[in-house]
C-alpha cells in the first residue's frame, strides 16, 4: 500500500514557487488553475519566466497584469472569439515584459524532449518564419539521414520547467491525479521538477490501480502538493463540472482595458475587498 | 432567397472543401468551423471536421500535441490561418504591427502557423476585412511564409484568399495571388482600390455564386445549432440561432 500524501492548502501551493521561477503551465482549457493563480498574485510572486504550453490567456493576463512575470515564452495569449487579452498587448506594446515568440507544435516538442531527458528536438516547418529569425536559441541543421544531404530542419532546445500546475478533476489520498484526456498535463509533469495540482474532487480509491482510469492519470511520482479546490478552474471551464462563463470574461477583457480597471477587478475578484455600489 | 455575408463565405469556404477529408480548423474562426461541419453533414460523416478549442469536435484524445503530429505526418488535409496582415506572396502576420518586439499594435501572436502553413497541404487564408490596412505589400512580421525556396520540405501552404469581397486562388509557381471570383455588389476596381498588394486577374473574373438554397437551411438549422456549442454569440447573431443563448 503507498503512503498517503498529505492535502494542502492553496495558499501553501502558491507559497511553493519562488521569485525567478521557471514555470511551464498548460493553454487555458480544461483544468487551469485559476484559483492558485489569485493565491500567487496575493503572495506577490514576482520575476517568473513563464513558458504557456502553446498558448496563454486569462490566467497569463491576469500574472501579467499583476506584474508577477518578467519574461513569456508563447504562441499566443488571447481569449479566442471573446477577445484580445489587454494586459498582454499593453505589456508587450510598452516593453513591460520580455516576449519569446513561438509556435505552438515547437513548445509542445520541447516539453516532450524535455519529458524525454533529451537536449533538444528536432521539428518540421518553421523555416521562413521570423518566430525562427528572432529565436537565437534554436537553430537550422541539415538532416543528417537525408540522402544527398541537404533538407533543412529546425532544433529547439528542451523545455525542463522549475514547476507546472493545473487543476484536475480528481485526486486521491495517495496523491495522484486524475486528468482524462488532457494528455499534455501529464507531458508537462513528467518534464517538468515540481508539479503542483488543485483538485476539483476527491476520489476513494486508488487512481493508479483502477483499471477504467489509470490511463488518465499522472503518478504521485511527480507531484510535491495536492489541494482540494471546488471550483478551482472558474471562472473557465472544468469539462464534465462546468462551462466557461463568458460573461466573466467578456467582462473581464472591457474592465481590464485600463490598469485602474485592472486594479479593481484584482481588488474585487482575488483580494476579496468589498467595494461600495 | 436573401442571404448574410456569413452565410455567403461559409457557402464559399465549403465549395473549397469539396473531397477534403481531415479538414481542421484553429479557434477564434465560426465561419471556417460552419463550413467544416457542413461538409461532415453534407457527406454523412465522411469528412471529419477537427474544432480546436472544442470538446464535442475533438477527434484526438492524445493531448494538444496529437493535432499537431498528425499535421507533421500529413495527416491533415486542410487547415485555415488568417492575419492582422497578409500581403501578396502569401507571408502572414499574426504577431503585429510595427517594428518587433515592441510594436505599435501587438496581436496574439503566431500559434501554430509557422509549422502548419508547410505540413497542411491546403491552407485557405481567410480574413474578413477587406482593406489596404490588411492586404499590404509587405507584412511587417512573417508568422508563416507563402513560399520556401527549393530544397525545404514543404508539403502545402496558400491555397486561396477568401475576404468579405472576394476569392483569390495562390500561385505556387509565381508567389502571387490571382482575382477569380468577387462578391455581388463589389467590383474588381473596388477590389484593387482596397487591396494594399499587386494581383494578377483571372479571365473572366466571375462574380461569386450565390448560397446553395439547401445548403443555407442546413446552416440555418442543423449547423447553427451545433455550431453554438463552441460560438453561441456567433451562431446567435449572425444564423439566428436562439436556442441555448444563456452562456454567450
């Protein structure tokens, strides 16, 4: 029988990734952990470099806005047909923050080289790109399996993050959790040194010794801290508890328009002030 | 019968599907997305459309990187990408305006385009403003290129140009984009005028066909009502779709 792990709170999560980190999070979809997003901006977390697995959005917006990163290494950071993520564009428009731009096949090989202990990767297409002629981290080699030489491909380096977090639909008491079919969850964990999980549910059992389940899920292996958060992706969406409210967002994107708006959203929705009508 | 300019380009899209299999299609794109399932309708299932952002048309459970590994091995026939700026050798510019990295006007940034405009074999570039603003001359940051010179492997890239007034088809030979088609009430002088890039003309240039009258209520019905799963504004506003319009 494995030991049991102990449950956390989410402030003790947050309390877990320092200034300077090196985090690599998953594109918000299902299982994005906003509520350890608010626990980090409350504990004034700052300088992270921040890699989004391809892509960012509310919670990239909101660590940006908040002014916990220092540099972003991405495909893009949008809210989709909701609209365009304000304090990204304002950040990267003033130089605020430091912008790697990528795409997104090129991060999710570099985190699967970094799953793989290898140092690098090769990957199709790209070339032509500015994305490449801005990267002085990758680089152009010719095949070396190609007859008659030639056949250019790119390499990027690996990605190894300090620590990933999401949330997952269920964790047990032995400390693994669940994640379905969001596979690239399990990729980030097994890449990166630290995987921090807020849980929606607790389930009674065990995860890893269920037949119908273990193949969604990641061992406790990889992960130093677990907290059960109801609702800990809203306001997105949890696939098969919630959808995304859209109305949040939409509301969102027009609050955050100015840093004042910003400021009261913040003050509001992850400080918890009250704010007189 | 009277028809929208969505249902228009969503009608004009499908035409370009015809015989297409794995047709994908990225987030942020109702129209693109209308016209895929249409086809997935009008073939009984044989075409299978892949919605990315979507749980319910989500053919792949093996994470985010499984769309773009079937991409790499070539398993994705078509593929569509648009642009704050396109210009005419077919470079796109979905990073922004201005001189990198802090431009006047940033955009979200490049997503899978750098990869996906060479391993998709047919990419149709679709973007529905129509101005010299967009179709420029020269993109002010290339996200993904038009064309790859000899020796790079490149499996596909632009294949037409769809815009709210008209349809260009891309040579691959001469990097350039040809007017074959444009919109009822627009004409190849209002085209040219709003068009930031130099084009070749097909002879004759047609005026585009009106929506198949079968096709615009399958897309009124049946396809908004699946489409408002991942667009409930879109499907609401623009194919009257009312059902289920709590969460838009």
């Amino acid at each position: 029988m494995p030991a049991t792990a102990p449950m956390m709170s989410v402030e003790e999560l947050a309390a877990r990734i320092p200034d300077g980190a090196h985090l690599a999070l998953s594109k918000d979809d299902s299982g994005t952990a906003i509520a350890l997003i608010h626990a980090m901006i409350r504990g004034g977390v700052k300088n992270l470099h921040v890699v989004y697995v391809p892509v960012g959005g509310l919670m990239a917006d909101l660590l940006i806005g908040a002014g916990c990163i220092a540099t972003i290494e991405c495909s893009g950071v949008s809210f989709g047909e909701l609209g365009l993520a304000p304090r990204f564009r304002d950040a990267v428009q003033s130089g605020a923050i430091r912008i790697k731009d990528a795409t997104c096949p090129a991060i999710y090989a570099a985190v699967q080289a970094g799953e793989r202990g290898i140092p690098f990767t090769p990957i199709r297409g790209i070339l032509g790109s500015d994305v490449l002629s801005y990267r002085d981290d990758w680089k152009v080699v010719d095949n070396p399996f190609a007859a008659g030489g030639g056949d250019p491909i790119v390499l990027v380096p690996a990605i190894n993050p300090d620590i990933t977090f999401f949330h997952a639909r269920w964790g047990d008491r032995y400390g693994n959790v669940w994640v379905g079919k969001r596979r690239e969850l399990a990729t980030l964990a097994h890449a990166a040194r630290e995987t921090l999980v807020t849980v929606e549910d607790l389930y009674d059992g065990n995860l890893m010794t269920d037949e119908t389940l273990v193949a969604g899920t990641i061992s406790s292996l990889y992960i130093s801290g677990v907290a059960h958060v109801p609702h800990g992706a809203k306001p997105l969406n949890l696939d098969g508890c919630y959808d995304i409210d859209r109305k949040h967002i939409r509301d969102y994107i027009r609050e955050a328009q100015t840093v004042e708006g910003f400021a009261a959203y913040l003050d509001r929705t992850v400080f918890g002030n009250k704010v007189a009508a | 019968m009277a028809f929208s300019r969505e249902e228009q380009l969503i009608c004009v899209i499908a035409r370009m599907l015809e015989g297409q299999r794995n047709i994908s299609v990225g987030t942020n794109s109702p129209i693109p997305a209308a016209a895929a399932l249409l086809m997935e309708r009008l073939t009984d299932g044989w075409a299978r459309p892949l919605l990315l952002g979507s749980s319910r048309h989500y053919p792949a459970n093996d994470g985010g990187v499984e769309f773009h590994d079937r991409a790499a091995q070539g398993r994705v026939d078509v593929f569509f990408l648009g642009g704050g700026q396109i210009d005419g050798e077919g470079n796109i510019n979905l990073v922004g305006i201005g001189a990198y990295p802090k431009m006047k006007v940033r955009l979200p940034g490049s997503f899978g385009s750098a990869f996906l405009y060479l391993t998709v074999p047919r990419v149709i570039l679709f973007r529905e403003e129509h101005s010299a603003r967009v179709l420029v001359p020269k993109v002010d940051f290339i996200s993904a290129a038009g064309w790859s010179p000899p020796g790079v492997f490149r499996r596909g890239g632009p294949y037409a140009l769809i815009t709210s007034m008209a349809v260009f088809f891309y040579d691959k030979d001469r990097h350039r984009f040809r007017l074959d088609y444009v919109h009822a009430g627009n004409s190849v002088d209002d085209v040219r005028a709003n068009t930031g890039f130099d084009f070749d003309l097909a002879s004759p240039v047609r005026e585009t066909p009106p929506p198949e009258p079968d096709r615009l209520a399958l897309i009124r019905g049946e396809i908004a009502a699946e489409l408002a799963h991942l667009y409930p504004k879109f499907a609401a506003e623009k194919l009257g779709y009312t059902a289920a319009a709590a969460n838009v």
